[in-house]
C-alpha cells in the first residue's frame, strides 16, 4: 500500500483503479461530455463529408462506368451486327462468283468437249473410209488370191492343171452366198 506525504503526515490512499474512485466521476464525465463534443464535431463537419464525398464519388465512378459499359457494349453488338452483315454479303458475294465460275467452267468444257467429239467424229469417219477402201482393197484381192489358191489345191491334189475360167467361176459364186 502506499502512502501520500502531506506536510509530513502521512494519509493513508485509497487503493483500486482510478477510474472506479467516486471522487473523479465528476471530472470524468465533464471529460467525457467534451470528448464526445469534440469527436462529434470532428465527425460531422470534417470526417463525415469526406467519406459522403468518397461514397458520392465512388458511386459516380460506378455509374460512368456503367453507362461507358453499356455504351461499349451497344458499339461491340453494332460492330457484331456489321460483321456478320458484312460476312452474309461475302458469302453471297462469294457463292455468286463460285456459280458464275461453275457456269463458265461448264460452258467452257462442253465446248471443249462438242469440238473434241465433232474432231472424233471426223477422225472416226475418215478411219471408216480408211476402213472401207482397205476392205475392198482386200476383198479384191480376196477373190484374186482365193483364184490363186483354189487352183494350187487342185494342180496339187489332182497333179493336172485345173481351168481358170471353171476356178473363177467357182469362186465368184461361193463369194456371193
């Protein structure tokens, strides 16, 4: 315990926390009533419309960035609706020149193709002609050499000589049936 000095005597003091004595209550509640005086001042003149402005500030912030947003994104779908109309009249376009090529390329081809046919035609009628001439190139030589042969067989098989007029005779009929 300890003890105050005053004037040599000594008082005995009162222990416990200070804030707890009876004999402050007074003083401490003029402090605290100045306390809250102050603090409330401080709060409501200075400290409290700093942080309204802050708030107020923050919610414009987040209202233009809202609207800047929106404003983005009606550009982004006009810039999408763009393209995409852009990219419908690309594919028409492109679906056009592949049919117009497609419609040349055929005509250009069946051209092609009718002159080669009417080259193959000529060459085919000028090969039977060929054909033809050879045939009856051929065949008269056929009956000449079918003359020739049928008197060889009979000179052979009969050791005489047979007559040219009869072997011809004989062979002009057989070549006719």
């Amino acid at each position: 315990m300890a003890t105050n000095t005053t004037q040599g005597t000594q008082v005995p003091s009162k222990g416990g926390f200070p804030a707890f004595r009876v004999e402050t209550f007074g003083s401490q509640l003029l402090w605290l009533a100045i306390a809250f005086g102050l603090l409330y001042y401080l709060m409501s003149r200075h400290i409290a419309p700093r942080i309204g402005g802050i708030l107020e500030e923050r919610a414009k912030r987040i209202s233009d960035d809202v609207t800047a947003a929106q404003v983005m994104k009606a550009e982004a779908d006009a810039a999408t609706a763009s393209y995409e109309k852009a990219l419908a009249e690309a594919r028409a376009g492109a679906q056009a020149i592949a049919a117009e090529t497609r419609g040349k390329i055929t005509a250009q081809s069946d051209a092609e193709r009718k002159l080669l046919e009417d080259k193959l035609a000529a060459d085919l009628a000028t090969a039977e002609a060929t054909i033809a001439t050879a045939r009856t190139a051929a065949m008269g030589n056929v009956r000449s050499i079918a003359v020739d042969a049928t008197q060889a067989i009979v000179a052979r098989l009969s050791g005489t000589a047979a007559d040219a007029s009869r072997v011809e005779a004989a062979v002009d009929a057989a070549l006719k049936a």
